[in-house]
C-alpha cells in the first residue's frame, strides 16, 4: 500500500469500518478536552468528524491524503511534531505505529507526550500476524506487508512505551473479527509452498515499483489453508487505548 498515491485513499475504507472506530474514539474522548492533534490523520475521516465540536488540527505526510481533509490541517511528520510543548490538551493517532520502525515508533511517541498537555489516544491492530499478510513480489522476490506495518502491538508493549509519564486510563478492543493464523502456518505455506497473500487492490512493489505479485494454489495449499482456518484464533481486529499524564 503506497500511502502518497491518490488510488490508495479514495477506497482506503470500503468495508466503512472506520465508522466503528470513530464512534468508539468518540465515547473515549474526555468531557475536559478541546484541542486535539490527530497525528497520521490519513483521509481525515476521524479529523473531519470531530471538527464541529473540538479545535482540531489534522497532520500527515501524505499529501494525497490530506487532500480529503477539510478540517485545519499541516503537512509534516509525526517523528518530528511542528507544534509547541503542550500544544494540545489530547494528541491521538490511529494506525499510524504499525507502520513505523521501532526506532521512530520511540521517537512518534515522544513526540506526542511533548505536544500533549493531558491526554494521549492510540489505536493499532491488535495482535497482528504479520507474516499472515507478506506478499511477494514476483518480478524482483522482494517481501514485504501489504499495508506496509512493520510491527504487531498487544496491551502490555503499548503501554510500556507511553510509561512512565502516562497510565492507561481506558481500552477498547474492537472491530470486525479477524482470523489470525498461527505464524507457523503463514511461514510454512510461504517458504516450502510458495503461497503468498495475494492483493486484490492497486499495490505495487516497494523495491522495483512492480505491480505483479506471486500466487500459487495446488491441493498441498489447500490442505494447508484448510488447517490453519480450523486452528485459526478470531479476534477483533483494532486496539484503542486512552492515556492521561500522570
């Protein structure tokens, strides 16, 4: 998924499950809060929404993407924050530190306790597989996640990265459910099957920009799939967790 192309946000949400999450953001967001940051705000369908009742400022790198927002918005990174100390009284980003690197995922949440004068929001997919959604690419074998995340996220190593200065104030584990197979699978029908997740969406290679990808099926996939859907755990698919100063 290539976060500055255009094609990427206009069916960005076609199973409108985000719908889900901005009510949930919603019911989270304290009665004292009247600024808010949304960090990584994408399309804007959460920054939009709240615009009418919050003084809310929407940031991303992707221009194509803030081209959707029609709230207050800023180009910029949120590694590196244009915004004073304390700034905001909630800073929030949703399914942004999938896609960031351990290092910078470190710096994005430093970031937002600074700009934060009380409150931090954070939403990720919950317990991800990562290897469940590798694709490969079938011009240059380059593997990669199709919605480009990088790191899977549970309760206890979101938490020790907002601690010591924030406490957990309230969760929601939330969304569709999704089957989660054991990563054993995903890495046996990948390396001694040849199977891998094949998009049904406009992709393209992050090494060679190619948009042709590895698909294989035989009777030995099969099987296989058919073993991972019956051992397969169903979980919902988003983590959203309030955080207040300390």
């Amino acid at each position: 998924m290539d976060l500055h192309q255009k094609q990427t946000w206009y069916d960005y949400d076609r199973g409108d499950f985000l719908s889900l999450k901005l009510s949930a953001a919603r019911e989270l967001i304290p009665k004292d809060v009247k600024t808010i940051l949304d960090a990584g705000c994408g399309n804007g369908v959460i920054t939009n929404a709240l615009q009418n009742d919050y003084d809310i400022v929407g940031l991303d790198i992707s221009e194509a993407a803030l081209e959707h927002v029609t709230a207050p918005k800023i180009r910029g990174s949120i590694t590196q924050l244009p915004f004073a100390d304390g700034q905001f009284q909630l800073c929030m980003c949703h399914e942004v530190l999938e896609h960031l690197s351990p290092s910078d995922s470190k710096r994005a949440i430093k970031e937002l306790k600074r700009c934060s004068s009380k409150y931090i929001m954070i939403s990720v997919p919950y317990k991800e597989n990562l290897r469940q959604h590798y694709a490969k690419c079938a011009s240059c074998g380059c593997e990669s996640h199709v919605y480009g995340h990088l790191q899977s996220y549970g309760q206890n190593t979101l938490n020790a990265m907002l601690e010591p200065d924030y406490f957990p104030l309230k969760t929601r584990i939330m969304g569709p459910k999704q089957k989660t197979n054991p990563h054993w699978i995903s890495t046996f029908k990948q390396r001694r099957l040849g199977q891998w997740f094949y998009p049904d969406f406009c992709l393209t290679c992050p090494r060679c920009g190619a948009d042709n990808f590895v698909y294989k099926s035989s009777i030995l996939t099969k099987l296989t799939n058919a073993l991972g859907n019956l051992i397969s755990s169903r979980q919902p698919y988003w983590l959203l967790k309030l955080y207040q100063k300390k």
